[in-house]
C-alpha cells in the first residue's frame, strides 16, 4: 500500500485532511465571530454581577434613585469599551438619554469618565455631583448633596479628581475638593468641607456649633394675648 511521505496511508488521506480542517474551523482563532460571541457573553455576564451586587446593595429595590444612578453608568462604562460601530452608536445614545433623565430627574450626576468601585450606596437622591475624574473605591456609601471634587484654582484642578478608597462613607451636604485622597475606611461626616488628604480610618466632622447669644427671657411662660378658651 502506497505511503505518503510522513508515513500516513494514502488511502486514508482525505479523512486526515477533513479532519484538519474541521479542527481549524472549530478553534476559536480561525472563527473570529465565535470569539467574539464568547467575548460579549463574558463582558455582559460581569455586568450583570456588577449590577446584581449594586441592586443587593441598594436594599434590594429597583426603584431606588441611586441603583438607577449606578445601573446606568455602569451600562454607558460597559458600552464604551465596546468596539466602534452602529450598535454602539446607538446604545451610547441610549445611555446619555438615560444619564439626561437620572440627572435632570434625580439630581445625581456622575460623568461616564468616573471610575465607580463594587457594591457603592447612594443614600437618598438629589444634590449628588462628582468630578468627571473622580475614582471610588469598593463598598463606598455617599449621602444626599454630597459634592465629590468640588474645583478650585481653575485648570489648576481642572483634570484632578478626588479619590475615594474603600468603605469610605460620606455624610450628607459634605464637600471633598478636587486632587484631594480619602483613605481605607474613612468616615466624612455632614456638611464637612475637606481640603487635604485624610488618612485610613480617619473621622472627619466640622466643629460642633455654638450658641452665640441666648434671648433675653423669663423661665416663666406668658400668656398668649386675644386667645380666648372655649366652653
């Protein structure tokens, strides 16, 4: 019986050749479509364990403001990362329909260049603005009219954004300026104006108000005049 040169029968020669062939077209590198295809089931499956974590997070309702806030800025981070196209010129438009309504709607503002960590809290809605480079670490919650990198300087801060590390907790109406770092654990409370970086584990609170001056009264109650008591 005739050999071929690498000693394999001629005869059966064809099947070899098939079933090289059915081995290249089944390898991921020579089906670039299959590729991709595992590819976006991997990048959609990680953005929906995103979410999911978020929704947990958030007391486990949908309806709140804040997973929204989270929800739609995680679909615009995962849609720009795609390659350029029409499907993604049109989810992007999508996604800045949504980012309009949330910030027009809720008043929480957070700019597709933000980089958001795992499982972040928005207590409550309105007044929530953060600087367009500002990065959040893990596990962070944020509070109703909080400003996360408030600018100062003008181009001196202009691209400089705060960032948060993990567990960081900020109070409500608190203030953390541009270029400015939070560490570990850090704990900002109401109304706080930070201007220097904080440590780990550090609690940050203004000083506690003072009475001024106390009205000129007696301990005695005074009669309310023209109040008449019904029979």
């Amino acid at each position: 019986m005739p050999l071929q040169k690498d000693g394999k029968d001629a005869d059966h020669a064809p099947q070899w050749g098939t079933m090289n062939v059915l081995a290249k077209l089944l390898h991921p590198t020579e089906m670039p479509m299959l590729g991709t295809f595992r590819r976006l089931c991997r990048s959609v499956q990680d953005l929906t364990s995103q979410i999911h974590e978020d929704w947990a997070t958030n007391s486990r309702d949908w309806t709140m403001p804040g997973f929204r806030a989270i929800a739609v800025h995680r679909f615009g981070t995962w849609v720009s990362n795609k390659r350029s196209g029409a499907v993604k010129t049109i989810l992007l438009g999508l996604y800045h329909f949504m980012f309009r309504y949330i910030r027009n709607h809720y008043g929480i503002e957070i700019p597709l260049t933000v980089i958001v960590g795992r499982r972040l809290w928005l207590v409550h809605q309105h007044g929530m603005v953060f600087h367009w480079k500002t990065i959040v670490g893990d596990d962070c919650q944020i509070r109703h009219n909080a400003t996360i990198g408030a600018g100062y300087g003008g181009e001196k801060t202009l691209h400089k954004g705060p960032r948060l590390g993990n567990r960081v907790e900020v109070g409500p109406g608190a203030v953390i300026f541009a270029a400015v770092t939070i560490g570990d654990g850090a704990f900002i409370g109401p109304n706080t104006v930070v201007m220097s970086h904080v440590p780990a584990g550090a609690r940050v609170f203004t000083e506690a108000p003072r009475v001024i001056r106390l009205p000129e009264t007696s301990d005695e109650p005074r009669p309310i005049m023209g109040l008449t008591q019904s029979q």
